[in-house]
C-alpha cells in the first residue's frame, strides 16, 4: 500500500481547519449554552435550596410556635386567674369594710334606741315610782308631818352665815317671807315660826301662810331671792332625779363597756 505524503498532510491540514472551525463556530458556542444552561440551573438549584431552607425555618417556627401554644395558654390563664382573685379580694375586703360599718352603725343605733328606751322606762318607773308613793303618803296626817318639817326649814336657815342671812333679809324692814304648808297650822305654829324668823334674821318678819297640797307634806319658806324647801314633794323629786340619774349612768357605763369589748 502506498502513502502519499503530501495527501496526509493535505488531510491533516484540512483536519485542523475542521477542528479550528468547529472551536470557533460550533464547540464555543455549545459551551457557552451548556455554561448558561449550568448557570441557570444553579441558580434554579440555590433558589430551590434557599426555598427549602426558608420553608424549613417556617416549620421550624410553626412548630416552636405550636409548641409554645400550651404554655403561653397557660401563663396567660394564670394570669387571667390571678388578675380575677386580686379583683375578687379587693371586692371581698371593700365588701367586708362595708358590712362591718352598716353593721357598727346598726349596732350603735340599737343601743342608743336602746338607751333612749330605757331612759324613757326608768323616767316612767320613777314617775310611777314617786307618784305611787306621793299617793301613800297623801293618806298620813300632814299636819303632824308638817311640823317637825317646819323646824328643819328654820334650822336651815339658822345654818347660814351671817351675809347670807343678811341676804335674806335684803335690807327690808320687815323682811318678807312666804309660808308654803301642805295643810294649815295652829296660829301658835305660825307665831312660833314668825318669832324664830325674825330672831335668825335680825330683823321683823312678815310671815304669810298659804295652803299647798301638792307638797303633800312639809313646808317651803320663800324669801326675796331664794326658797328653803322641806317637804316630801321635794324628797320625792329628788329621789326620782337622783334615780334617773343613777340609772343613766349605768346604762352610759354599760354602753361604754360594750362599745370597748365590741
């Protein structure tokens, strides 16, 4: 078999024209697609990746947030719950203060409705008490009761001082006086009465006598300014004055000590 030389390096020439003209017009360009095809699909690929990882972290939120649910549920009853108790104490205790005034006002108002009742018994028993006895006492002889009564009126006035005798006196001459007697006496009574007036005094006296049946018993000698009682209507006022007052102080005692206990 015979080689031509020249033949094979025409062949090899037009070879490498070939190969020259498939770099320059066919392989570059199939490269440059091929590399744009390459780069488009990495970037197809990292915007996939980038998706999934973005879709990854909002599970991954979605489930931290699912898992949260039930504790923030129960911080947020928890407080719901205390927020309600710190409002049911503070309506309990508002509640409480306010039953605990109308209940001191009630009880203050019982016990001065309490107070003014019994007042108002104890002046009625004592009313009772010195009328009954004002009734009894009518039926004793009030003469001889009057009497000895009339003595301890003079002894009265015997007591006093030299300027309060001379302020019964006021100057007058003779010095006027009058006589309250729940029932009338003898002349002599009278004149007796006159005469140990006007020796206290030091001066005459008048005396007038006059009947007063609701002195039941006794005597009341008044002069200018002033009155010198015995008689058993004012033994009785002042009984009864002396009752109601003793028993308005016990009450007040009373009430004070249940006030300090309560």
């Amino acid at each position: 078999m015979h080689i031509d030389g020249w033949t094979l390096l025409l062949q090899a020439v037009n070879f490498l024209i070939l190969v020259w003209l498939l770099r320059r017009f066919l392989y570059r360009p199939v490269l440059a697609v091929i590399a744009e095809r390459q780069a488009a699909t990495e970037r197809v690929r990292s915007e996939a990746e980038a998706a999934r990882e973005a879709a990854e972290a909002a599970r991954r939120s979605l489930e931290e947030q699912r898992t949260a649910l039930p504790a923030e549920r129960g911080r947020l009853i928890a407080a719901a719950r205390a927020e309600a108790e710190a409002e049911r104490a503070v309506l309990l205790e508002k509640a409480r203060g306010e039953t605990d005034h109308a209940l001191e006002e009630a009880r203050s108002r019982l016990a001065e409705e309490r107070a003014q009742a019994l007042e108002a018994l104890q002046r009625h028993a004592a009313e009772l008490g010195t009328e009954l006895a004002a009734r009894l006492l009518r039926d004793a002889p009030a003469a001889a009761l009057t009497v000895p009564l009339l003595d301890e009126a003079c002894a009265a006035v015997e007591a006093l001082s030299v300027p309060q005798r001379h302020a019964l006196a006021d100057g007058i001459d003779p010095v006027p006086v009058r006589l309250a007697i729940a029932a009338a006496l003898p002349e002599a009574d009278v004149a007796r009465t006159r005469d140990r007036l006007a020796a206290t005094l030091g001066r005459p006296v008048a005396l007038e006598p006059v009947e007063d049946p609701s002195l039941i018993a006794g005597v009341e000698l008044h002069f200018a300014h002033s009155v010198v009682r015995r008689s058993w209507k004012q033994a009785l006022a002042e009984a009864k004055e002396e009752m109601t007052r003793h028993d308005s102080a016990r009450h007040t005692a009373e009430r004070h000590t249940a006030d300090t206990v309560a």
